[in-house]
C-alpha cells in the first residue's frame, strides 16, 4: 500500500459516493476496475464482488448449480469452495491432487458420474493446476470448469491467463492475495448469459440499468440475490493494487526461484511440479521430505533459524498444520452438517444416490503430500539479503534433518 492508493481512498471519500451503482458524485469506480480487470485478465466480463467466498457462490449460482448435481472439487483447497457447493444445494465430491498440489486430471475422470455437473479447478498456493488438461476433461465430458483463483491472481498458463480456461473464474481480494484491498473478489467469464446471471445474483436478483436503477421485465434475470456487492472505496484501491500486480508477482516469482534453484543441490528435498514456472505467481514455495518426521524436524529447525514470520508465526508451517485448506479438517464436510434442521443438502432426495467420503484416508496422495510438505510464505518484498538468508537456513538444516 502505498501513495496512490492514499490518494484513490481520499478522492473517493471526498466525493460522498461510495456505493456502485449512483451517487451524488459518482466516481464509476467499480464499474471501471470491472473494466480494469476483465482487461488484465483477458475475459470479456468481470463482476467485482465482495468476497472470494461471494464469488463462488455468484459464479455456482449463474451456472445453475444445484440439487441434484454433483460438483468435483480438490482436496487442497479452502473451506469457501465446499462451502458454495453445499450452500446452492449440491453434493461436492473430492478429487485427488497430484504433485502439482492441485486437482489431479486422472483423479477427476474417476469422480465423474452422471450427476456431475461441473469441476472446480484451485490453482493454490500461488501457482496454477494442469488447466489445458481439465478444460480438455471438461469439453469432453460435457462439464462446467470453474477456475479458482483466489491464490493465483496474476498466474498465466503457456502465456495465458488463469481464469480465462474456465467457463467462469473467481478471484479474492482478502489481505492475504497477491493484490488486496482487505477484503474483496470478482467474477470473470467471457459469456454474455454467464455474466448477466452473474450481475443480477451478486445484487439483488435483477439486472440495473445505465442508472442503476433495476429492471424488472427481464425475465430471465428475475433470480435470486446474494447481497454480495462491491463498494467505490474498495475498488478504488483495488485499481491501484492491479497495476502494482505485475510487479508484485515478478519480485515474489524471482525470489522464490533463486531459492528454488539453490535448493536444487539438496536431493533431500523434492519441489512441488510446476505446470509453467513463467506463470507462476512465485507467492509459496513447498518443498517435500521422505516421510512427515523428516518435514517436521526441517520446519521446527527452519522457524529456530529465524524463517519464520511473526506475530502470528503462520509461515513457515507443515502444511498439516494449514487449517481448512485440508479436506480433512473441514469439521462440517466430514460431518455433513446442515445450517437447518432438514439436513439441507446431504438429505435432500435428490441427492440421495452421490457418494460421499470425506474423512481422511479419502484422498491418499494428498495425505502423504500434506505430512510430507513444508509451505513457506514469500512476500513481494524479500532483499537479496532475506533470500540469502533462507537459503543459508536450509542449507545448514537439511544435511542435519534431513539427511
Ligand atoms: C482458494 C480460495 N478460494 C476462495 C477463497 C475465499 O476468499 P475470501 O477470503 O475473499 O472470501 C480463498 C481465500 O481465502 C481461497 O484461498
């Protein structure tokens, strides 16, 4: 954050207007940061949102997702996306990952049933999936592909941008992304239809006019809203922090492949398979040891040489230790709970005939990628001194643990 977002706060805030649609002095922030990024992308459309979580449900809810319907999804991931799976009303089937640490294209054509209606692809951890793969699996089988890419804004595939692959992407703009503004998402697609489902759902369940005033006598747009609109403030910085995002992703990408290359010399130390390095946001890196004793003694050595960050200390971490980014620890996946006393959706007839496993031991290569895998956390402001740093640290830890 810096000057030019201080100015975009300012301006928006002297003019009154913060929210979309009108205002005594509109600034069309939101609308033009849709133009912005719908750009950047690479897609005809994007839906700035509040959330990644209102993005996936904008984007399930446009494609129709519902009872009935079965929705692949990765065993890496986070919580939002079974969350908007289970909340349109529709069963989320877990796929295996592979050693890219996403979705598994093998794993996906053994989940497929009649029922499937679609595949969510999560580019995690800053880098992305075997996309050109799934989309292929997806053509052929008649499924939607969203792409997730809450993690990987910025990431690109043989030159060519994440989340335009997919018949719709979703993006966060939560503090922990490659651009920010605290909170906040967006919905991209490059279908027309898609979009205006997108536009009405992500509102009040209609479509607005040139003035934003809503339009009633559309009939196909008489739908549902979510309440999951953008404010001008937010997307005033977030334009800012788009033109800092190549930026960002360089310095992060060029970090992590100093380190990547250093840790080359180690052969105790297996790297995560990167689909295309030159498209790889660079903002994780996770290195993979023999056996979970191993990447636990390395971690514990790595944060007692100070690569660890602080307060909160959540980096350098062994990824079982990641939370809700582990289908296993999803407590109300494992249990299928319900927000209601119906047991919506797990008892819904409908869904009646979809299998479901969720505990662990459902997804085996995942669970020994996670007890073997160590995730580290790389800022887009590391100094060669920082680097240098951690490279140091590793090569005087693995001859001792990991040897
Ligand atoms: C892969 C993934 N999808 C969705 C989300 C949800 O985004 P948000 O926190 O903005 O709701 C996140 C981030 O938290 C994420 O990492």
């Amino acid at each position: 954050m810096g000057e030019e977002e201080l100015e975009a706060v300012t301006r928006l805030l002297k003019s009154r207007s913060l929210f979309r649609y009108y205002g005594i002095d509109h600034q069309h922030e939101v609308a033009a940061f849709e133009a912005d990024f719908a750009r950047f992308v690479g897609v005809r459309h994007a839906v700035a949102v509040s959330s990644g979580t209102g993005a996936l449900h904008t984007a399930l809810a446009a494609l129709g997702v519902g009872p009935g319907q079965e929705v692949i999804v990765p065993a890496y991931l986070w919580v939002s996306v079974v969350a908007a799976v289970v909340n349109q009303g529709a069963i989320p089937v877990l796929a295996d990952i592979d050693d890219t640490f996403c979705i598994d294209p093998a794993a996906i054509q053994r989940c497929v049933t009649g029922r499937t209606a679609g595949i969510i692809l999560v580019h995690m951890s800053g880098a992305p999936g075997d996309v050109e793969a799934i989309r292929k699996i997806a053509d052929r089988r008649d499924l939607f592909l969203l792409e997730d890419c809450a993690q990987c804004a910025g990431g690109s595939v043989n030159g060519r941008g994440v989340g335009t692959f997919g018949d719709m992407a979703v993006f966060s703009f939560q503090m922990n992304k490659n651009m920010s503004a605290g909170e906040g998402g967006a919905v991209v697609t490059s279908d027309a239809r898609l979009h205006a489902r997108a536009v009405a759902c992500h509102d009040v369940g209609y479509a607005r006019d040139a003035n934003g005033r809503m339009i009633f006598d559309q009939p196909d747009l008489c739908l549902w809203g979510k309440g999951y609109r953008l404010d001008e403030l937010r997307a005033a910085i977030l334009r800012v922090q788009l033109q800092r995002l190549p930026q960002t992703t360089s310095a992060m990408r060029g970090s992590k492949y100093r380190i990547r290359k250093a840790l080359a010399r180690h052969p105790s130390v297996q790297l995560r398979r990167i689909v295309d390095p030159a498209g790889d946001t660079g903002a994780f890196l996770i290195t993979t040891y023999r056996d979970a004793e191993t990447a636990r003694r390395v971690n514990l050595a790595l944060r007692a040489e100070g690569i660890v960050t602080s307060p909160q200390g959540v980096s350098n971490v062994l990824l079982t230790d990641w939370g809700l980014h582990l289908y296993y620890n999803i407590v109300s996946l494992v249990r299928q709970t319900s927000v209601n006393q119906s047991g919506f959706p797990w008892t819904l007839a409908q869904n009646a005939d979809s299998a479901r496993a969720y505990a662990k031991g459902a997804c085996p290569v995942a669970d020994n990628l996670f007890e073997r895998s160590i995730l580290l956390a790389i800022p887009s402001c590391l100094s060669e001194q920082d680097e240098n740093d951690i490279i140091r640290a590793f090569d005087k830890v693995l001859p001792v643990c990991a040897a």
